[in-house]
C-alpha cells in the first residue's frame, strides 16, 4: 500500500521537445526560443520555410526538421521515429499546428468543416498519443503544451469550427492531465488574438474593439506567449490541466 505522504517524483524539465507548426509565426518563434534555451528541437510543417530550414543549418546537432502534414499520421510517425534517432526519446511535445477560418458557419463547406477538425483537433490527439505512448513505454516522464486560443473560451463570428477545435483540445488537457496521473504534466496556452493572417478574418473593426476593451492596449505579441510555454517545458511547476490564457485581460 502507497503512503499518501510520499510525493509522486517531479516531472524533469524537458530536454528534447518536438514542435508542431514550427515553420512560421507562433511555431517558428516557439522553435527558435527553445534551441536558444539550449534544447534539442525536432520541428515541422507542411513545408519548411527558410526561417526554419536555417534555424536546423545553424543548429545542426540539436535540430531535426521535416516537411509533414499533421494530418498524415503515417508520416508524422515516421518522423517522430526519426527525430528520436537524431536527439534521442522526446520529453515535451508542443502541439502548435492548426488551420484557421474566414467563413461564417452558414457558408462553411462541410469539407472545410472536416479539415478544420482533422487538422486542429483529430491530429493533435493523435500526435499526442503517439508520444505519450513512447513515453510510458520507455519509462519516462514528460511535458505536453496545447497551443489553443481564446477563442475556445469566447466567441467571435466567423470562427465557429475553429473555436470548437480550440474548446475541444482545451477539455482534452483538463482529462488528459488527469488520466496521467501526474507522469507527464498537460497544460495549454491560449493566446488571444495576433495581428497576423490568423486573425484576419475578424476586420479591423473587429481588431479595433478588442484592442480597445484590452486593458494593456495591444493584441497578443508572440514574444508574450514564449516565455509561458517555456515555463510549462522547462520549470519545475505543479501546474497540471490548466489553460493559460495570454491576452491582456482582453476576455475578462
């Protein structure tokens, strides 16, 4: 019988971290800050842009990049095979990758509607398993971060299978933390809105009101999220099932 007064052991910072999305935007800044940190980084993407191809030039023994749609699980397992005989096992996984919306949901084709979800919230849980698995099976401890969006939390018209992706890899955090049990911890960020083609499809009328209902008077910065996300990787924390919101108290 366990005695309830011996701690579980902590869960050890993540050293090698795999990074959906990380070709541009958010991922990209993500991968970067991470191999600035010292981390070894297995990265991809639908395609690899220069930024990222670069970052693997000038780290060429701490990064592992590739050119892999999210939804392609054959392919994303063949990477992840990859990545670990490169860097060694994985410890942190950072599900970033995702599709955005411009339709309002009336005028949302249902093949779009398949691969806003296939993309956003299938995928991630996929990848999320494939990792975890090798994780447990080889006896290790780990750091999972979603990368969500305050759109999960509030709503905004146009967006409505996009927000419903977000919502749902919101909850799957909250269980998933639980099913653990503590070996790997599963937190998510959601950062409120960038000013970046994500967000495009709000208008800048749109843009205007939330900046203005902002208390700190800007939409959300990547540079504000990194150090967030890299806390939840790299910290020693009993944060565990909870979804950070990064927007300036725009949502409160």
């Amino acid at each position: 019988m366990s005695d309830p007064t011996m701690s579980a052991p902590a869960v050890p910072p993540s050293t090698v971290v795999l990074v959906s999305g990380g070709s541009r935007g958010l991922g990209l800044a993500i991968v970067t800050d991470l191999l600035d940190a010292g981390l070894r980084v297995a990265a991809f993407a639908r395609t690899v842009t220069p930024e990222l191809a670069k970052l693997a030039d000038t780290h060429p023994g701490r990064t592992h990049v590739g050119s892999v749609d999210v939804t392609d699980l054959a392919a994303v397992q063949a990477f992840v095979r990859a990545a670990e005989q490169h860097l060694g096992p994985i410890d942190g996984l950072v599900n970033n990758a995702a599709v955005g919306q411009d339709s309002l949901h009336v005028h949302t084709a249902t093949a779009d509607l398949a691969g806003i979800v296939e993309t956003n919230l299938t995928a991630p849980l996929q990848l999320t398993r494939l990792v975890v698995r090798r994780m447990l099976a080889q006896g290790r401890r780990g750091r999972i971060v979603n990368i969500t969006s305050i759109c999960g939390q509030r709503g905004f018209p146009g967006l409505v299978a996009y927000s419903a992706t977000k919502g749902g890899m919101d909850a799957a955090t909250r269980s998933l933390a639980r099913e653990l049990g503590g070996r790997v911890l599963v937190n998510a960020v959601a950062p409120g809105f960038f000013a970046s083609e994500m967000s495009a499809v709000l208008g800048r009328t749109q843009l205007d009101q939330i900046v203005r209902r902002t208390p700190t008077g800007h939409l959300t910065e990547p540079d504000e999220v990194l150090p967030v996300v890299r806390m939840l990787l790299r910290e020693q924390t009993n944060i565990n099932g909870q979804v950070l919101v990064v927007d300036g108290a725009a949502s409160i």
